[in-house]
C-alpha cells in the first residue's frame, strides 16, 4: 500500500506463527471455560497475565500470547510469552472461586514454568491472594523458586510491588502506566511537540489508563478525554485528573454524580473520535476495528491495551499516515520491569525504576518512529525487527538458563 507521503508501507502479520502450547479447561462449578496459552518458553520460563473476562476465547488469549512473546524480546527479557484468559464476568460473586480453581488446574505450569500477573478484570493483590492460598506465594513464584535464595528474592519482590510513590499509590500499580506516559512523551519529542501543548485522549481509566493518565497529567500534557465503561468524560480544556481518579470504584468507573461542571459527558464510543494529539486506547483488546477507525482524529496511537488495534484497523490508520505505537512496545513497562525487579536489576527505590523505564520506553519509541517519519516504515515492523534480533542474539548466545539472585 501507499501512505499519503507517497512512501510504500507494509504491516506484517505474526499472527501466523504458532504457539508452543494451548490448553481449554472447564470449571467443575460453572462450566466456564478458562485458556492457558504458551507461545515460547526461554530459559523454560514463560510470563504473561491472567484476565478474566465475560467473552474470552482461546483465539484471544492466542493473540496475547503471541504478543507477550514480542513484548518479552523487545526489551530482551530472559523468558517466552504466555497468556491465561477466563470467560467469566470479572463482577460475579464467583468471580474468585472461579480464578482460584482456574489456577489451582493450572498449577504445573505455574510451579515451574508460567509467571502470571494482573491483567483485565484480574487485579494484582487478588492473583497474588489466589497463589497465597494455594500455597505458591506470590505470582511470580515459577521465577522466585529458581533463586538459591527464594525466601530473599519473595521480599524484594513485595518490596518493589509496595513502595509507595507520589499520589498514594504503590509501584507495582502505576509502573505499567508510567511505561504508556512516557511512550507518548517519546512519540511527542519525535515530532517535536512541548508537552503543554499536546493533548491526549484516553480510552479506558482502570490500572493502565489511570496511571498513564496521572503520569501524562504530572508531565504538563493536556488529558481532554477519558473514558470508562459509562461513557466518555470530556473537557478541552483540560480534565482534573487527580480529582478523577479519585472518584474511580473498584472496577475503575467514576462516580458521575460529583463530576465538575466543565466535564461533559458524552457516549462510550466518542472518545474515539476526540480531537487530541494522541489517542491512547486502554481499555479492552480489538477496540480499533474498520468500522470505528474512520473516525479517529489523532495524530498518533499509543496501545496501552493488548492487541487494541486489528490489523486491518492498523493499515488503515497507516495508509492516513497515523503511527501507531504497538503494544508490546508502549504497554510493555509492567513487564519488563517485574523481570528487572526479579533479576535484581531494580529495588524498592521507584526513582531507578522510574529512571530505567524512561530511558527504555523513550528510546525504543524514538527508534520506532524514527524509521517511521524517515522513510514510511510502520513502528511495528521496525518493534518486530528489533524483537526479532534480540531474540535471535541470545539464542546465538545459548540458553545458560534464568539466574534469580
């Protein structure tokens, strides 16, 4: 195809590539079904969420799965990509029960090979509960037990995912948005752009959308929009995210009724189409599709969202000249950092993990849209490249296995 600079364009398509492994399993209690997908092991280690949603399916967790693995080898982590889904609606009060025998069925992989973390409708305090009782410690517990040390290596685990940092909050909550913040600060140095003078429209106001939000907030960009499961909340002139968040519930929905009079409020869908310079789609997988990608109005997008863009959503938007930052580049902060955190790498102290991330995230996106605003090239063929190399460069090496200190 041709981008409307003239340059030719291609978007490449892994999704052929097949995984190591997918296993369905069955609920003895409610009969849902639950998907554990393996698409490499490194080191025999793979790592990736578990969400739980009303609607997932093995073709989705196949798709994140494949994602984690690039995200993995973008940052050139020591271990595969994997990914565990449930199609249960997250608010039952079944809920639980349902993840913890989902994990307990599970539990194979996760002794020894799958270190699983938050994902969609699957916080992290309550993943880690769900470990706790089953008697693995924490989520990370296939890394942890590799250490000679692992009752060392479990609290400066704990130590990292609980230090506190500016807003209230705890690292391990806010470090995969602070990863999206400073990939849209990297796509807003590439043109040039002050932050005070570029806004942003956020789709999605849970952990990643939230703490994104905050931390673009923080950096002087202009938040005009989020939205939540209710609807879009808008202002041009700039929304007060603090005062937002605030009024978040547990499923990350704001309570409307204590809304300041300049937000407007305006459908779901709306954010979409919001004027900004940057869209960032947070919230749910396949949000942009060729029916509601017309009506995208930014100048780049940043998917802070797995696999928020289809591909032939993504074409599009490359063919109208709108970058877009993939996934498993601009969300891949909580990832690589865990492992950071696990390989000893990071500390308790949030100002080297801050540091790190922003070094890293900046550079990467900097490279990715370089090639992109030189001669046409897509950010995700130059990311898959990349990931590629890397992955190549420590199989050329050898696989001296995962060491845990």
């Amino acid at each position: 195809m041709q981008d409307p600079r003239g340059l030719a364009v291609e978007r490449t398509l892994p999704r052929t590539q097949e995984p190591m492994l997918r296993l369905t399993w069955t609920d003895p209690v409610t009969g849902t079904h639950g998907y554990l997908v393996v698409h490499t092991l490194v080191s025999g280690l793979a790592t990736g969420g578990t969400r739980m949603r009303a609607g997932c399916t093995l073709s989705e967790v196949e798709d994140l799965a494949r994602g984690m693995a690039a995200k993995t080898a973008t940052f050139d982590l020591p271990v595969g990509g994997a990914k565990g889904g449930i199609d249960f609606d997250p608010k039952d009060p079944g809920a639980v029960g349902v993840l913890e025998r989902f994990c307990q069925a599970m539990r194979p992989w996760l002794d020894a090979h799958w270190v699983t973390a938050e994902d969609l409708g699957v916080p992290q305090h309550l993943i880690d509960e769900v470990f706790e009782r089953l008697g693995l410690e924490q989520s990370y517990h296939a890394a942890i037990r590799r250490s000679p040390d692992p009752a060392r290596t479990l609290r400066r685990v704990h130590a990292g995912l609980n230090a506190p940092v500016p807003g209230g909050l705890l690292l391990g909550d806010v470090v995969g948005g602070y990863g999206v913040a400073q990939a849209c600060l990297g796509a807003a140095g590439a043109w040039g752009w002050e932050p005070a003078a570029t806004t942003v429209a956020i789709q999605g106001i849970g952990t990643m959308g939230g703490g994104a939000a905050w931390y673009l907030h923080e950096a002087g960009m202009r938040v005009v929009a989020v939205a939540d499961a209710a609807g879009t909340l808008y202002d041009p002139a700039g929304l007060d995210v603090p005062a937002l968040l605030e009024l978040r519930d547990g499923f990350g929905e704001v309570d409307r009724s204590r809304l300041p009079a300049a937000v407007r409020q305006l459908p779901r869908e709306a954010v979409v189409g919001i004027e900004a310079d940057i869209f960032v789609p947070a919230a749910i997988s396949y949000a942009l599709t060729p029916d509601n990608v017309p009506q995208v109005a930014a100048k780049v997008v940043v998917e802070a969202a797995n696999a928020a863009t289809t591909p032939e959503a993504e074409a599009m938007l490359v063919a109208r000249a709108i970058p877009v930052i993939p996934d498993f580049v601009a969300n891949a902060g909580a990832a690589a950092w865990a492992w950071w955190l696990l390989l000893g790498q990071v500390g308790a102290d949030p100002v080297d993990s801050f540091h790190r991330l922003r070094t890293e995230m900046r550079s990467k996106v900097a490279l990715l849209l370089a090639a992109w605003l030189a001669d046409g090239v897509p950010p995700r063929t130059t990311a898959e490249e990349l990931a590629a190399a890397n992955r190549a460069a420590r199989l050329a090496a050898g696989d001296a296995g995962v060491v845990i200190p």
